[in-house]
C-alpha cells in the first residue's frame, strides 16, 4: 500500500478539496482507495458520509488497499507528524501568495532533507497573475537550492467546478465531469504523482 499525505500549515488552500479530487482520481484510475480524514474540522468524513448516504461508498477500508490518502489538518501535534512522516509522498496544496508561500516555504525548509525530497508542492486555484508567477518562480529557486522537493504545474481556479467535489456523489467525480479540459489539467498533474509513488 502507498500512502499520500495531504498536509501543511496553511489553512483554506484546499486540502481537503484536492485529498478528494486524489481520491476519485485513483478510483475512477481502478486503483483500490481508502480515505482518512485527520483533520479535526472532519470535512472529508462528512463528505464521504454524503458519499454513502448518495449510494456511493468507494473506499475500501482493508490493509492491502493500493492507495491511503491522509487528509491532515496540518503538520502540528504528534499524530499528524506520523502521518507526514509514514507517508511516501507528502503533497503540499498552496495558493500562490506571499502569505501562503512564507508559511509553506518556512515549514518545507524546517523539515528533514529525507521528508523534503518527498514533498510535491501543487499549486491550487491558479490565477495567472504577476504575483502567482512571481510566487511559483522562488519555489521553483528554492526547491533547486535545496536538492530536493517537487513542483507540479498546478490547478487553475474554476470556482463553478471544483466546489461540487465536496458535495455528495452518487458515481465518481470523472466519470460524470463534461470539462474535458478539466479533465486533463486534473490528470496532468496527478498522472506525475502516480509515476513518483509507481514509476512510469
């Protein structure tokens, strides 16, 4: 079993919204997912508990799943380090602002090098604007500096599309999005998370 944990400081840049998206992504992928919500908000267990009450239940609670996703509220307190620590790839959601990337940076470069080189950085809700571009560019400067860390391209921010995730689902979430460009830049980005947990 390959486990993903969804983690760090910064709050509301959309852990809980991509450790679902992760989720449908490997389902609908054929790959076997159980979900774990640590996060004491508990907004991925009210999802899927939305899930089951719609008729779709897609996690498989066993040991020999193929894929956990670990969704944390965090890197604070003991048993969320665990999480981070256990995990084989640790992926940090961020916007790409001055305030998200101090707190995010300061927490990737806090950590151990073993722990840095299992860190994907995905930058969420995109806008294309001089600051996101200026943002993504030192992360990109640090990560080089560090040797370590990864970087994935990012999703843009679609405000009509990616909030119906969190709500219930009666199928999976790709099997029912009409956004073929959705899709792909979705698959793009977690097609790369794949091939670092699988190889290629």
């Amino acid at each position: 079993m390959k486990t993903i944990a969804i983690t760090g400081d910064k709050g509301g840049v959309g852990k809980s919204t991509i450790s679902a998206l992760l989720a449908q992504w490997f389902a609908f992928q054929n790959y076997s997912v159980n979900l774990l919500d640590a996060d004491p908000n508990r907004t991925i267990y009210t999802w899927l508990e939305k899930c089951k009450g719609a008729g779709y239940d897609f996690c498989v609670a066993e040991k020999d799943t193929d894929i956990l996703i670990v969704d944390t509220a965090g890197t604070s307190g003991s048993s969320l380090i665990q999480h981070v620590k256990d995990a084989d790839l640790i992926i940090v959601p961020f916007q790409p602002h001055v305030a998200d990337l101090e707190i995010v940076i300061g927490w990737f470069l806090s950590i151990k090098e073993s722990l840095q080189k299992k860190v994907v950085f995905l930058p969420n809700r995109r806008e294309g604007t001089v600051e996101q571009k200026e943002g993504i560019l030192q992360v990109t400067k640090i990560l080089k500096a560090e040797g370590a860390g990864f970087l994935l391209k990012g999703i843009n921010n679609r405000p009509a599309i990616y909030p119906p995730i969190l709500n219930a689902l009666s199928v999976n979430y790709f099997a029912s999005i009409k956004d073929t460009k959705v899709i792909e830049e979705i698959s793009s980005n977690f097609t790369i998370l794949k091939e670092i947990l699988y190889g290629k």
